[in-house]
C-alpha cells in the first residue's frame, strides 16, 4: 500500500488546480524519464503525481500562424524528430532533444521535462535557448511567458511560482537564411551527459551574420546565454577572427565546477572550440559557407 | 490509498489490473500479469531489458508508471512470434546472437521497432538505435550482424 495518488487530468485548468492543490508536495509527469529515477533513489517522494500527458496541448506541436512552431512541454524526443517541417527548420532543436538517453528514452522524455528538471547539463534546454524559445506557463494565477532562459534559477531550482506548470516552448518563425545546431563534449558517442553543451542559431545575408544567438550548457549553475559571443559574430562573415573572439566570449562565460566528467580549464577551453564547432554546422544549415 | 483500476491493451488482448501509484509498468507486467519476457536489469532505464511498446513506440518499461497503461495499447517480447517465431527471432537463434539471454528480449524489441521504420539501416544506425540496450556478455558484434542480415532478408521477402 502506498500513500501517494496518481492523477491525469485531461485539461490545464484541471491540471493547475490539481497541482496547486498538492501545496508543494506533487510533481509534474511527462515522460517520467528522471523522475521515476529520482523517486526510486529516494531523492523524492511525491504526494501526488500529475500525469500531463492526456491534456491534449501538453502533447502537440503546431505551426503558429507567423510560421514559427509551438511545442508541447510533454511532447517526447521521438514525436519531435518524426515531425516532417520541425526538423527542417529547427534542426539544432531536434537534435539537441535527441541526444537525451537512448531511444527508449527518447520516446518519453520531453523537452519540458529536460527543462524543469533544472539540470545545468540538459541537452535541450542550450538549444532552445540558442533559438530564442519562450516559455508559456500556467498557474493558479494565470497565464504567462519567459525566454527560456530566464526559467532556470540553479541546480535542480527553476524561476516558477508555486503551482505553475511549464506547458508550452514557442520557436519563432525563420527568417530566410537561417539554421541551428547543438554539440556537446562527452567522452563516448552515446548515451552520457555533457561534459560541455553549446547551441548556436545564425541569420545570414549574402554570407554575413546578421542574427546570431549563443547558449551554453554545463558550464554554469545554470544554462547560459552568451551574448557577447552572440555580438562577436553578428557583422562577420565567420572569419577566423571572429571566430576566435566568440569562442573567447564563450570561454570568458564559464563559472564551471571541477568534477569526474571534467575540470573547470578543461570545460572553459573546450566551451569556445564547441562554438566554433557548433556555429559552423549552424552556418552551413543557413546556406553560408 | 484505494488501488488505481487500469484498464489496457497488451499484445492485442484487453487487460485489467489494480496497482499502486508508484508502481513500474514493468512490475505488473511481471507480477499481476504473468508476462515475465520483459526484464529488470537496472530500474533506471539505461539497460533497455525491460524494453517493450507503448502504442508502437519503445520505452523502458521500469521508467513507467502502470497507471500511465491506462487506454494505451502496449506491445511485450510475449507478442512478438505468431504461429511461427519472428524473423529477427530465427536469426538470432540462427547466427547465436545471445549469450546469458537478459538482454535478448529487450534486443528484438528494439531491433523490431527499427525495422519497421526502417527496413534498410545502416550498421551505423543499428548499432546508436539499439545503444540503450546493454549486453552483460558484451556480445554486441552478433548482435548487430543479426539485425542487418534479418533486414536484408525481410527486404529479399518483401521483394
């Protein structure tokens, strides 16, 4: 017998009410893929469990009317990569999220869970950050939006008031000449977290950037955007010069921690060789170089 | 707290059961349900033993909750021979591409998945689409050279 109470509500409304009702003691189910890990652990022990994946909107991707697209918190990795038009347009997004686990997990871990388990080291979250997402959330006291990178606050700590629920990630539309990507450095292929994580999403015109947005992931409390890196390249043709001050800016960004998967020299160094990495992928996809 | 009723779909057969809030959909598989093909190799979702479908796609079945089932339509390693056993199970027979056998049900549910969407994959591909399945024995090379020759085979039939 146990004492916790499984519940799946079919609409938000439902949803907020429910969980707000729980005052702090319930926690949110997507895919389930690091919170049924952590309730096994014994790092959690919920009274209630709001299971969001019947509310409809939790789990679709739409086009939006100016042609950006609206992702669904609960949406899984695999749902994200079998869309036919997402991943032409926000190629670094889908792979970001793909990377997460393996393809079992793949297939129940979703991009709003990768964000509110407040992981510095989430592989999506740098993507979505790179590519300008906002964030729609709900709670007892209505509805609001935050840039994604304003719902990180630390380690496992989020920006959201008691009773809000993260429910939607919201892709602008593309400008002509545009692309994405996200690397991370891990030490094998497959299946590991990221010893360094970086997202880069360019606009360019007649090989000139004319928009860029920089993230990093894994080397700060929290997910970052690097706006001076971003600043490095707008204006440039992707020279080497250029190049080397955004990754310089990247380097300068790291607040890192020493720990088993790699050391704070190693992490800073390798956080501005990701950037160029990663932004030539991201300059190839906008039809660059 | 009263025991949740679910009511759901395994390997085309309705099924119902009670469990508690908790409780892996693996755990009922095994228990209340009788169907012991799926394993428990590491509860954390990294192995991918316990590895079956939930409406055609793969999950860990440890990493779901039982209550989740409810109107879902799940695929275990028991559904997968009909009169005759699969193709990728003859060939794995076939070509030894087992050891201990933990893994092996995990393996052809993953591998079967892969094939259905696609019937021409790469080395490549096989080998990061099954990256969530761990072989104790470490026999990844047979493994992996069954998949592709029961791709090539199911092409020549489909032919």
């Amino acid at each position: 017998m146990t004492d916790i109470q499984y519940l799946a509500p079919k609409t938000l409304d439902e949803a907020v009410r429910a969980f707000a009702a729980t005052a702090g003691k319930g926690r949110i189910l997507a895919g389930g893929t690091d919170l049924l890990i952590q309730m096994r652990a014994g790092i959690l022990n919920p009274g209630v469990i709001v299971d969001i994946k019947k509310i409809p909107e939790m789990t679709a991707i739409e086009e939006t009317k100016d042609g950006g697209f609206r992702i669904g918190a609960a949406v899984s990795g695999a749902v994200l990569r079998e869309h036919p038009k997402l991943k032409k347009v926000w190629p670094g997004v889908v792979e970001a999220t793909n990377l997460i686990g393996s393809t079992q997990i793949q297939g129940r871990a979703s991009a709003g869970g990768n964000l509110c388990n407040g992981s510095p080291a989430g592989d999506s979250v740098p993507a979505m950050v790179a590519a300008g997402a906002v964030v729609t959330i709900q709670g007892p006291k209505g509805k609001r939006e935050l840039p994604v990178e304003k719902v990180p606050k630390g380690p496992g700590r989020l920006n959201l008031e008691p009773g809000e629920i993260v429910v939607a990630f919201t892709l602008p539309a593309r400008p002509k000449g545009s692309g994405d990507a996200y690397l991370r450095m891990i030490p094998r292929t497959e299946m590991d977290i990221a010893v360094v994580g970086c997202g880069v999403s360019l606009t360019l015109d007649k090989g000139t950037v004319t928009a860029a947005r920089v993230s990093l992931g894994a080397v700060a409390p929290t997910v970052l955007l690097v706006e001076d890196a971003a600043k490095a390249l707008i204006g440039s043709k992707l020279d080497d010069a250029a190049l080397a001050k955004a990754a310089a800016a990247c380097s300068a960004a790291c607040r890192p921690i020493d720990d088993k998967r790699g050391t704070i020299a190693y992490r800073t160094q390798v956080a501005g060789v990701l950037l160029k990495r990663t932004a030539a992928i991201a300059a190839q996809r906008a039809g660059g170089k | 707290m009263a025991k949740i009723h679910v009511s759901t779909t395994v390997n085309g057969e309705p099924h119902e059961f009670l469990c508690d809030a908790e409780q892996s959909m693996l755990d009922v598989l095994r228990g209340p349900l009788g169907l012991t093909g799926s394993k428990e190799g590491c509860g954390s979702g990294d192995c991918g033993a316990c590895t079956i479908t939930v409406n055609d796609r793969i999950v860990c079945s440890c990493l779901m909750l039982a209550a989740e089932a409810e109107g879902q339509k799940l695929g275990t390693i028991e559904g997968m021979a009909g009169e005759e056993l699969h193709p990728l199970q003859t060939k794995f027979l076939e070509m030894a591409a087992l050891q201990c056998g933990i893994c092996t049900p995990g393996v052809l549910m993953a591998a079967k998945s892969l094939l259905e969407r696609n019937p021409n994959p790469t080395e490549h591909e096989v080998r990061f689409w099954l990256a969530g399945n761990l072989c104790r024995c470490t026999g990844y090379d047979k493994i992996v050279r069954a998949v592709m020759e029961t791709a090539a085979d199911m092409r020549g039939a489909a032919r």
